[in-house]
C-alpha cells in the first residue's frame, strides 16, 4: 500500500521530475510482464471447444433473454 507521506512527496516534485518517477515505474512494469512469459515455455490455453453443456447453457439463456425482451 502506498503511504500518504509518499505520495505527499511526489506531489511535491516539480513536472519533470514527476514524468522521471513515471518513467522509472512504467519501465519496472514493462519488465515485470516480460518477466510473466518466459520463451520456450509452454502455456495452456483454454478454449469452449467441445463445451456442447455451456453451449447448451448459453443458448437457453439467450433465449430467456430473448423471450422477456419481447414481454
């Protein structure tokens, strides 16, 4: 959690340095995600194919929805 006192102090820099602290955290961040996916890893990915029950599910919802739209 940040504290109040650091965000006081940020309040208090100038533009310039304001934009450098910007940087500096969006930089972290774009090394953080890069550091979520690693090359040559394999990664499961999930799909509805062969879902035929959610399928079916989805359907009768849709319809319900269908039905109290035109009531």
């Amino acid at each position: 959690m940040v504290s109040a006192e650091l965000l006081k102090n940020l309040r208090c820099l100038d533009r310039a340095d304001k934009l450098y602290v910007m940087q500096v955290l969006l930089s972290d961040l774009v090394q953080e995600e890069a550091d979520l996916v690693k090359p040559g890893q394999a990664y499961p990915i999930y799909s509805p194919y062969d879902a035929f029950e959610a399928a079916d599910t989805m359907l009768k919802v849709f319809k319900e929805s269908k039905t109290e739209d035109n009531a």
